[in-house]
C-alpha cells in the first residue's frame, strides 16, 4: 500500500512539472492560431473597405470632380471616431504603448472588447485611406487576445504578461509573414526580456500565427525585390551617411507625431469628430500624394524597384510624416511600424537617386537604398536595431544586404538614443508620468521611498554601557540592531551581534563598555533615497542592514533599512500596484477637462528641502510622479523635495487659475501639456 501512494505521488508530481511546461505551450499556441485567424479577418475587411470607399462611395461623390478624395479620408473618421470615444478609448492610436502600459502597471490585463475594437476601427481607417499602417492594430488586438486567454485560465501575472507578448509576436508574424522579426518584436519592444522562458512560448505563438496567415493569405514575402547586394566596398560610407539622415527623419517623425497628438488633444472639439479633421487633413495630402493613403505597401516595393522619381520620393518623406501624424494625432487607429518603413524606403531611394552614376565607385541602384532605409528609419523611431535587421531581411527574403542594413540600422539607432531617450512608443507614456526603463516591467523599487520601507526596531546605547548590560540587552531583544551614540547624541558605531558572542569568553567583563565593542557604521542612506538605489547599495557592499540618516543632520539615526524589509516593500509595491501607480494614471482619457503640468523645482529654489504635504498647494492638484536622477517616485506626503526635481501634476479645471498663481509665486519653469 504505502509503495502505490509513493508511485502516485509520483506520477502526481511529474504530471505537474510537465504541465507546468505543457500548459503555457498549448495556450499560446492557442493565442497564436487565434490572432492568425484575427489577422486573416482584418486583412480581408481592409480590402472590403478600402473597395467600398475608394469605388462606391468615390463615385457618389464624383460630384465634386477631383476634390472627392479629399473627403474620403474624412468621412472614414466619422466611422471611426464613435468607435474609438464610447467603446474602447485605449484604441485609439497606434496602440502599442497601450500595451507596454498594460505590462508595465496591469499586469499585462487587456479588455477583451480591445480585439474587436481596434481591428473594427483600424480596418475602417485604413480602408478610407488614413495614414496608418496594419500592424500596430493586429499588436494590440493580438495582445488583448493573449490577455484574454491568461485572464480566461485563471493564469498568473507572469504568465498573463507573457501571454500579451504571444499576441504582439503572433500579429506581426501574421501580417508581415515574418515569424522570426514577430518574435524579436515581442522581446526587444514590449516585453522587453530575453529570457529563455519568454522565448519559448513567444517562439509557439509566431510561428502559430504565421502557419494561419500563409495558409488563407499564401507563402509569400511581404514585398518582391530584386537581389541587391553591396557593388564595392566604399558604398559602405554612403550607407554611413543614410544612417546619420535617417536617425534624423526618424526623431522628426517621433516630434512631429508627439506634437501632433498633443495639438488635437487642446483642440475643444468633440473627441469623436477629430479623426474627421484629421482625415480631412491626410485628404488634402492624398489629393496631390496619393502614394500616403494607407499603409502605403504597394509605394514600398515600387521604391525597393526604383520606379519613382527624386522629388517624388523626396516629398514623400516629408507628406508620409505629416500624413501619418495627422491621422494618428487626431484619434484615428492603426499604426506606425508601416509607416516608418514607408518613411526609409523614401529615403533610401532619394539617397540612392542622388549617388546613383555620380561616384566614382560603383554603386548599387536606388533600391537597395530604400531597403536599408527602411530598415534604418524604424530602427531609429522604435529604438529597436535587431527587429529592424530581422523584418527587412525576412520582408524580402534576402540575405546579401544583410551587412549595409546593420551598418546604417546601429548609426541612426545609436543617434537617436543619444538625442531622445524615448521612442516613438514611449514617448506618449513618459508625457503621463510613466518610466518605462530598459529591460524592466517598471521601476517598482524607484518609485518606493526608503522611509517607506525603513523601520523603527533598533536602539541607541551609550558609549560606557556596562558589557553585562549589553548582553543582556541583546539576549532579550534579538532582533534589534544596537547603536552607539557618543556624548552628543551622534552615532558612532553599531553592535555586531559576533563581537558580542566573543565577549562571553571574557572572564572579567566589569572593564569592558559598548564602545569598545562598537565598529563602524556601514555605508548610510536616507528616507527619501529611492529603494532601488539603496538596494544595490547593500548588495554591492554586502550588507544586511543600513542606518537611515536625518537629511538635516546626517549624524543622527532616524530608522534601519534591512534586506528583508526591502523585499517586503517590493512584495507589497508588487501586489498593491495598482494603488502605488494610480496617480500615474490620472493622465489617461477618464480624466477628462484635467490638465497635465510638469514643473521643476530649482536647484536653490525655497522649496528644495520641504516636505510635500507642507507645500500650501490650492485644492483640485494631484501630484503623480517625481523625475529624480532618471528615475520615477511616486509622491507621499513625506516625500522631500529636491533641487532638478521635474515633478508632474494634474489639474481641476477650476483649481487652473490658482495653480498658475502658485507657479508665478514660486518663480517655478512649468509646461502645461494640452487639456485632455
């Protein structure tokens, strides 16, 4: 008997274990078929919009001769307008930094309404011509998919994350054809892991989708080329140059949509009616470059041909940008990986129209140009240099321009980094407050104050306490850290509980007192120092506990900082996440009429040093976030304020005038960001 409960037990146990593997596999295989079979949908209702507004609805406009195509755009935007206001604000856009936002402060949860949504009205945006590309919609329709399914098998955060990756993975594998580029998309801008654990399932999901896609839409690259390779070995220095031009067009595009975003929101016009302005807009653009209608697809392998001309291809480097920016900025869906492809392509090609038999090298024709603009104009918007080698390359199925791609792709990526730390995805969320930093779901332990996590449980000896009354002290009180202070109440040394165990060998404690078993402070920190500095502080110099300092006299102890103290912070920040980064999301579309004010408190200013409770602000402002050193804190009452401080607020719309009042008051440099 008791050998089959020990054989129970164990299939019991391996059963488990694998399915702990097995489960994640099969659900985002799921993910990955499902968000195939999405992108499929979508792909197919594009073509039946884009029949239905530029043939029918085209027609019965001809009244208007020449000018109808300006309204075509426009009335797309009523369509879309309503869906994006009164359904599912978050679609509206280009939809990726909703995910990221989505991973970083919910735990990777999505609406599922999100899926039916952002296809619905990104397919009704691009088929009436709005300057958007296809891909970002399937992202974020893929993710709420992903989300839907972790929320659905009751799965942990971890997992849910995860999850959201597959359905990002899953949608551009699916609508470009490229499995491998899907999933460094996954890894390299929304989950931002690399691990071996993310891989794998992320790996499923892709490849999942892309077998869908290939089976209803065929197995073909996303655009036929010709073979293009590098005609001598000084081309390299013009690939340089498009390096440096597109970092340059790539922070444009990044300012110029940025700006655009912001100048719609300040617009008091009904949300619903501004895709119409916007349309209206991208309209006038098409009527003279129709080549910005769309995802602008067919335009991409005409210039990887190189049948347009220089100033064609010139222009339309600067209408892609304005067009793109118009119908994003004003609320309308879709996104902007295709668009900046676009963006390189033109580029590329005028770059290559301009050296083309004009040097004394050979050079290759325009069309290898525009593929490594594409690739150099995206990887400088996105921040993301291996997704862009691996789209490009798998685009068009050719390995031999492989090493111009990564020459120009690392120029503009490392340029555009250097001038703008935020991409064309994060820029949006670093205006709301929220720090999204290299590699991490979000700075949880920076936005976590010492004071927050420090406790009170130490005592302070004097320097001649009796060695007999230390021991006791000790014996009774374990866990306490013992300080020493010295005849004016500075601390001196502290007690290590080993010097103490060595003293029972002694045979006459009567001569021995704190002081000289005391040893020296170790490093010391103070409450308003981010957690996660202190943190690696401790496990830089191998420490299981720090003294906390009064800011305004650094000799005086105010708390101890322990390791387990630090982790129980970041337990508590980890399940209570929602409560830490609410006032980081103030900044969102629920709080409407609010305006959003970043202000910075001079180096000298007569606020440095108070705490934020004792600020006298006017009621109806809500502090949400502090930028302290690059890195993000939640504001407390206790918070401290320092000098470079760049502190974010949100405003009632009737506490505005005051607030202003109390800026002047303060001689505060303050930039109020548009009224939501």
């Amino acid at each position: 008997m008791a050998s089959f409960h020990s054989s129970l037990k164990k299939h019991f146990t391996m059963y488990l274990s694998r399915s702990r593997l097995v489960i994640p596999i099969l659900v985002a295989s799921l993910v990955g078929v499902g968000t195939g079979f999405v992108v499929v949908g979508f792909i197919r209702f594009i073509e039946i919009c884009r029949g239905f507004f530029f043939g029918e609805l085209k027609d019965w406009l001809s009244i208007f001769g020449v000018f109808a195509i300006i309204l075509i755009p426009a009335i797309g935007g009523v369509f879309v307008g309503p869906l994006v206001t009164y359904f599912a604000p978050e679609a509206k856009g280009h939809g990726v930094p909703e995910v990221m936002k989505a991973i970083a402060l919910q735990g990777g949860r999505i609406r599922p309404i999100v899926v039916v949504i952002k296809a619905l009205a990104s397919a009704l945006a691009i088929g009436s011509g709005a300057s958007v590309g296809r891909e970002g919609p399937i992202v974020q329709a893929g993710s709420a998919l992903g989300s839907t399914a972790g929320q659905l098998f009751k799965l942990s955060e971890t997992k849910i994350k995860n999850l959201v990756a597959c359905g990002a993975a899953a949608g551009i594998s699916g609508v470009f054809n490229t499995p491998i580029a899907g999933v460094m998309f996954a890894l390299e801008v929304i989950l931002r892991d690399f691990g071996a654990r993310a891989l794998s399932t992320v790996v499923v999901a892709s490849v999942a989708a892309s077998i869908v896609s290939r089976i209803f839409l065929g197995d073909n690259p996303a655009f036929v080329a010709p073979v293009y390779s590098l005609w001598s070995p000084f081309e390299i220095l013009i690939y340089l140059f498009l390096g440096v031009l597109s970092a340059f067009v790539a922070l444009s595009f990044i300012y110029t949509l940025h700006g655009s975003e912001r100048l719609f929101e300040s617009l008091k016009f009904p949300e619903w009616l501004k895709p119409v302005l916007g349309g209206l807009g991208v309209g006038i653009i098409g009527l003279y470059f129709p080549q910005v209608f769309g995802a602008g697809l067919d335009f991409i392998e005409n210039a990887l041909h190189g049948n347009l001309s220089f100033m064609i291809l010139l222009s339309l480097v600067l209408m892609k940008v304005l067009a793109t920016s118009l119908s994003l900025g004003s609320g309308s869906s879709g996104g902007v990986f295709a668009p900046a492809l676009f963006i390189g392509a033109a580029l590329g090609g005028t770059i290559g129209k301009l050296f083309y038999g004009r040097m004394p090298f050979l050079v290759a024709p325009p069309g290898a140009y525009a593929l490594v603009g594409m690739a150099s104009v995206f990887a400088g918007a996105a921040h993301a240099p291996v997704t862009a080698i691996l789209i490009v390359f798998e685009m068009t199925g050719d390995y031999r321009m492989i090493l111009p791609i990564m020459v120009a792709v690392v120029v503009s990526t490392s340029i555009s980094q250097l001038i703008s730390r935020e991409s064309i995805y994060t820029i949006k969320l670093k205006d709301r407050g929220i720090d999204i930093g290299p590699l991490e779901e979000v700075k949880i332990l920076g936005a976590i104050q010492v004071r927050d996590a420090m406790t009170h449980d130490y005592e302070i000896l004097p320097k001649k306490l009796p060695a007999k009354e230390l021991i006791k002290k000790m014996s009774h009180q374990e866990q306490k850290t013992f300080f020493v202070a010295g005849i004016q109440g500075n601390i001196v040394g502290y007690i290590k509980p080993e010097e103490v165990q060595e003293l029972l060998l002694e045979k006459d404690l009567s001569v021995i007192v704190t002081d000289d078993v005391a040893v020296p402070l170790p490093e010391t920190c103070f409450p308003d120092e981010p957690l996660s500095e202190v943190a690696r502080l401790m496990t830089d110099h191998k420490v299981t506990r720090l003294p906390v300092m009064d800011p305004s006299d650094p000799s005086k102890i105010v708390g101890i900082l322990k390791h387990d103290d630090v982790l129980r912070a970041y337990m508590r920040a980890t399940i209570h996440r929602d409560e830490l980064v609410g006032r980081m999301e103030h900044q969102t579309e629920s709080a409407n009429g609010t305006v959003t004010v970043r202000f910075t408190i001079p180096q000298r200013s007569s606020l440095a040093g108070k705490l934020i409770r004792d600020l006298d602000l006017p009621d109806g402002i809500v502090l949400t976030s502090i930028e302290r050193k690059n890195t993000t804190h939640v504001p407390e009452g206790g918070t401290v304020l320092m000098g470079r401080d760049k502190i974010w607020a949100v405003v009632h719309p009737k506490s505005e005038q005051d607030f202003r009042k109390w800026l002047l008051e303060k001689k505060l440099k303050r930039f109020f960001f548009p009224r939501m």
